[in-house]
C-alpha cells in the first residue's frame, strides 16, 4: 500500500515550511553580513582618517616618532582595533615587528591578516600617502579584529538553523493534523462503502453528505457499481437462461429414451428414438458450441487472419447463401455503398447472416430489406433495415444480450436460440467494433461496425 | 485406411472405433501419451486422430516427435477451443483440428478428405443409379430425361453425387456449396434439398437423394425400392 495521504501532506507541508524558512533565512543572514561588514569598515575608516590627518598637518620634525607614540596610544586603549605605518624612512615606521601585517601593507592587497599569539583574524586596509617636504611616501594599516563579528554571525546562523528545524517540524504536525481533519469525509465514505455488499447490492454511497471534491468520485464509484449491478443481474438471468435452453432438450430426450425403453421395441423404433436423440444433441451442442465462442470473444480473443476485403462483396454472398430463405419469404434485398475493411471472413459471414436471418424472422413476407455499408475515418460500418413494429427504446440496448428477446412470451423456435445477436456483437467486439439499434418510422435498422485500423 | 486413434477417454476411443471399423478402416488404439507416440513412431498409418490431453506424454509432443521422422497426415482433436491451441497444433505440423465436441461425420468427412488428398483427379462424369452428373458441362440427367438446375442446385448435387453414399452434414454442405464456414443455425441447407429433391426425385418414384435423421444427407442408390 502507499503511504498513507495525511503522512504525505505532512511531508510536503514540513517540504514547503523548511523552503520557506531556508529562504527568508537566507535573505536575513546575508543582510546582517553586510551590516557586519560595514561596520568593521567604517571603524577602519575612521581609524585610517585620524592618521591620515595627523600625517598630512603634522609639521614637526620627528613626526614619525610622534605619529608612532600616537599609535601606541590608540593601540593600548582598543585591543580591538589595530594600527601599522611602514615607509623607506625608518623612522616613519610602526609595528614593523609584525611580519605579516608589513608584508600585507608592502603588497597592497591584504584584506585580512593573522597578528598576536595565538592568531587572531584582523581586517584590514591600506592606504597611501605620497611624500611631502615634511616626510617621505607612507604606508599606514589600520585593522579591527574580526573574530566578534563572525562569532555573531556564526550564532545567528546557529539559531537560524535551530529555528527552521523546528518550525519545519511544528510544520509537518500541523500539517498531519489538518490533513487528518480534511480526509475525514474519505473516512465516512469508505465506511459507506464497505456496508454494500452482495447481499444488498441496491445500497449506495450518500452523495449529499460528500463534500465538493468527492462528490464526483462517489458519482464515478455509484456509477460503477449500477454497471456491475446490471452485468451482475444479467449473469444471473443468463444462468436461468442456458439452464432453460439446455432443460428443453434435455427433458425431450430423457423422456423418450425412458419411454422407448419402457417396452421391448423393434430395431425400427429404435433406430427411430436415436434419431430424435440425436437431433437434440446437435441442439445442445450448437447451444455449448454458440456460448463457448461468445465466452471466447468476452475473454478478449481477437479476429485472426485478417484480409481487406469488400464488404459489400461479402454481403452479396450472404444474400446468395440466405437466397432460398428470402425465396420463400417472397423478399428482396436491396445493398447501398461499400467499404473495404480488415476482416476474419468466416467470422464476418456468420455476422451478416445472423442480421439478415435476424431480418427475415422479423419481417413480413414480400417486405424489402435495405442493407447499408458507410466507411467512417476510423471504422466501416454495416446496418440490415427492414420494415417491423416499432421495439420499445427500451429493448434496443438488449438486443443484443444473450437470450434476449423483446417478446417474452415468444416461445423459443428452435432454429435460433437467442444468441444470433449477441454472435453479431461478439464479431463486432473481435474486429474492435461495436453493434448499433434503431427503431423507428416503421422501419427497424440493427448493425454493426469493424475497426479498419485492426 | 489404416487409422491410429490416440484417446484416453475411452467411449469416445471405442464409439471412433466402431464407427471407423464399421466404415471399412483398420483402427489401431492407443489410451496414452506413451503408448501413442511407440505406435505413431514404429508402425505405418494413413492418418492419426490425435488428442491434445493425454496422460503421459501430451498430444503436441506426439506431433513433434512424429514430424521429425515422417509426415503421416494428423488431426488433433482438442477439448479446449482455444485459439492458441489451434495454432499451435497447425504450426506443429497438424493437417487439421477439431473441436470437442464434434460430430462423426465430420471426422470422417476430415479422415477422408485427408487421405484423399494429393491422389489422382477423379472422374468428370458421376453416376448414381440412373442418374448422371456432368461436372464438365454442368448437366444432370436421369433415365433419358434432362433435369433443369440453377447453379446452386447442381453445385449442391455435384457435391452429394461426389461423395455418393456419404452421409453429409448440413455444416459440410454450407461450407463445400456456399462457401460458409460455421454452424449456421438456418435452414438454407433443408430448403435447398427440399427443392432439388423436388427436380431429380418427385418425377421419378425412386429416390436418391436420402435424409439420415438428425446427421444430414446421402446420396444414392437404394436398390428398387419406391420411394423413402
């Protein structure tokens, strides 16, 4: 099974949270570096302009000296701050006991430098000031020491990432709780479902109490459930049904076995009563041989074989088969347009003579079948009208339901045992088409279609 | 014709038996798989009736191992109407198939057709009792008087007087007259027979053309006796 939908939300709201908190964490943690950094800056700055103004006004002649013991003073009085002078005059130079920071100052380019035991971070700038007559061409420093800020820094990112582990989790719980809330409708409709059960097939699922959002799975699911009721419904008319078709002969030839059997008969009589066996044996055995191949067709097994050919040529030889039936009935067929589709021969030829049977046995003699062939982008179809009572728009879908027949009361004929139709719609499934019904203006149209991309 | 008959149900083997012997065929019979292929294998047949579910060794293995060694025409006889079946049994090298259940006409009719196969062009001109049938001209005359026919009427009486004192099955007929390859569930065939008995029987007071009930027709000559 998948996991569950409340743990899944969970997750993904705890996902959305830990994003949401990572980025606004992030834009935070930027601003306070720069402000960080800008800070330390402007106290160098402020520290470089103070010698820089010493050394552009300063007119005494060991200004060096003095500028140094001024240094010195700064130095003492802020640990944190940090100040070097370096030039070609040894007495214009101050800290020149450091390597590191002489080395920064001498290269220019020094931003951050390692003084004292043990190391400590300093940030630093140089800056330049060329000779005067006073003095000669200085290089000064002036650095604060960095490890305060990143420290702070490195605390805010501490507590940021504390922050967001918890906001994430307080996330994902929220989240469960509201999703547990949310699916409760879920809940109640499976309770509903899982009260229908064979027993009483008739129960459905409450749609008024579903929310929006369900309300069209609950359709969909009622929908189905009407679909498998009326499969359910017709499997069990079609069980009475077989029964009832395999009764008739069965109870014929049990009783006049029995009864010829009764008394010693000649080999005539005999011979007579194997006879009549025999010819209800060929009836079950079209019946068993009928239901097998609709049972084929309904477990998916497709026409095989399949050439082009003309459907209208086929029609022409159903009609020549079915010619003495027509004969007899004083009929006429008349065929309109033609298409050319893949088809299993024999299987199409037991269609169109099932349909055209099928409009012999309901027409009046003398009347005129009129057969149609369209060929469609995807899919040709043939139709049999003829002229007939109107049948109820009821019975039209029926049609083609195995032992169906419109009239009840019909009795079965025996030449056609109610599956002619459902064989039409089994040709039809095996081409991947479908069957059709209409009825109306005095003039009854059945057929059906094969797919011409089989 | 000497048949082998591989069966493990045995009143199907014994009804095939006594059908077959009754028609004038040597039957040998076999009940399993094993049994089955030592026949098949070390003894000359002119067609075996195999089936596909047999205890031991199954009908298709048969089949194989016979078809490496020789090609004795076989039909495979299948309880399952499956289509892989089929085409299996076709591509192992099976000359025909049949479904159970089947009638026995129709196995003999298949046996027949199958050792008939590939032997000389029969005759043109067929006699049964007084009647002849031209296929060349497409006549028929009985005594000395010509019999009128549509097309369809000599091509129903062409294959009856083909196979003169077969008993021939409304499905066989459907199939060798109108080309129409199923169980049809019409009654074109006994429409078409009424008719053409009414040409080349009613004026003549001795019958040919014969109704076996419940199995279809035969065509022949009865002796003297009027009528049916």
């Amino acid at each position: 099974m998948k996991n569950s939908i409340a743990v899944r939300l969970a997750l993904m709201f705890a996902a959305a949270a830990m994003v949401g908190f990572a980025l606004v964490g992030g834009a935070l943690h930027r601003v306070l570096a720069n402000e960080l950094m800008r800070h330390q800056q402007e106290q160098i700055d402020g520290r470089l302009e103070d010698i820089s103004y010493m050394l552009q006004h300063g007119r005494t002649p060991n200004l060096g000296e003095r500028i140094g013991d001024k240094l010195e003073t700064l130095n003492a009085a802020d640990p944190r701050t940090r100040s070097w002078m370096w030039s070609e005059n040894p007495a214009f130079r101050y800290g020149d006991d450091m390597p590191e920071p002489v080395a920064a100052m001498q290269s220019r380019d020094g931003v951050e430098v390692s003084v004292g035991t043990p190391p400590r971070p300093m940030r630093v700038r140089v800056r330049t000031l060329s000779a005067t007559e006073a003095r000669p061409e200085v290089r000064f420093m002036a650095g604060v020491d960095a490890e305060p800020f990143s420290d702070t820094l490195r605390a805010f990112e501490t507590a940021l990432a504390l922050l967001t582990l918890a906001g994430t989790a307080l996330a994902a719980a929220l989240g469960y709780w509201i999703a547990r809330i949310g699916l409760g409708p879920v809940q109640r409709l499976s309770a509903d479902a899982q009260r229908i059960g064979p027993g009483n097939r008739a129960q459905r699922l409450q749609l008024p109490a579903l929310p929006r959002e369900l309300a069209d799975l609950g359709a969909s699911f009622n929908a189905a459930l009407d679909r498998l009721d009326a499969a359910y419904r017709q499997l069990e008319t079609f069980s009475d049904d077989v029964a009832h078709e395999l009764r008739t002969p069965l109870a014929n030839m049990i009783g006049q076995t029995q009864v010829a059997l009764a008394r010693p008969r000649n080999a005539g009589e005999l011979q007579e009563v194997l006879q009549s066996d025999l010819e209800e044996l060929e009836r079950l055995r079209a019946i068993v041989a009928d239901m097998l191949f609709l049972a084929r067709a309904e477990q998916g097994v497709r026409a095989r074989g399949l050439v082009a050919s003309s459907i209208a040529a086929e029609v022409g030889k159903t009609v020549e088969f079915l010619d003495l039936l027509l004969d007899e009935a004083g009929m006429t067929v008349q065929v309109e347009g033609d298409a050319v589709a893949p088809i299993e021969t024999s299987l199409f030829r037991r269609a169109l003579t099932n349909l055209l049977q099928n409009a012999i046995q309901h027409s009046q003699p003398g009347a005129s079948v009129l057969v149609r062939i369209g060929q469609h982008e995807r899919s040709a179809e043939v139709s049999f009208s003829n002229p007939s009572a109107q049948i109820g728009s009821e019975h039209l879908p029926r049609l083609f339901d195995r032992f169906y027949r419109v009239d009840t009361s019909r009795r079965n004929s025996g030449e056609n045992h109610g599956l002619g139709l459902s064989i039409v719609k089994a040709v039809a499934l095996m081409h991947n088409g479908g069957v059709f019904a209409r009825s109306d203006g005095g003039v009854t149209t059945v057929g059906f279609s094969v797919a011409l991309d089989a | 014709m000497k048949v082998l008959i591989v069966e493990d149900e045995r009143k199907t083997a014994d009804y095939l038996y006594q059908g077959l012997t009754e028609q004038g065929c040597a039957v040998d019979l076999a009940f399993d798989g094993i049994d089955g292929q030592h026949m098949a294998l070390h003894f000359d047949f002119d067609v075996i009736v195999l089936d596909v579910m047999l205890p031991g060794l199954d009908g298709f293995s048969i089949l194989k191992s016979l078809r490496s060694v020789k090609n004795t025409p076989v039909i495979m006889l299948t309880a399952r109407d499956g289509v892989e079946d089929r085409v299996r049994g076709l591509q192992d090298g099976a000359d025909d198939y049949l479904v159970k259940p089947f009638s026995f006409l129709e196995l003999l009719a298949r046996l027949q057709a199958l050792t008939r196969r590939g032997r000389s062009q029969e005759s043109t001109l067929l006699r049964v009792g007084d009647l002849r049938v031209d296929l060349i001209s497409r006549k028929a005359v009985r005594g000395s008087q010509r019999i009128d026919l549509t097309a369809k009427e000599f091509a129903l009486l062409a294959v009856l007087a083909r196979r003169q004192g077969e008993i021939l099955s409304k499905t066989v007929i459907a199939e060798l007259v109108w080309d129409m390859n199923f169980d049809s569930n019409t009654n074109v065939v006994e429409v078409a027979i009424k008719r053409l008995r009414a040409k080349i029987d009613a004026p003549f007071g001795h019958s040919l053309l014969h109704t076996s009930r419940g199995m279809g027709y035969v065509l022949e000559d009865r002796g003297g006796e009027a009528g049916e």
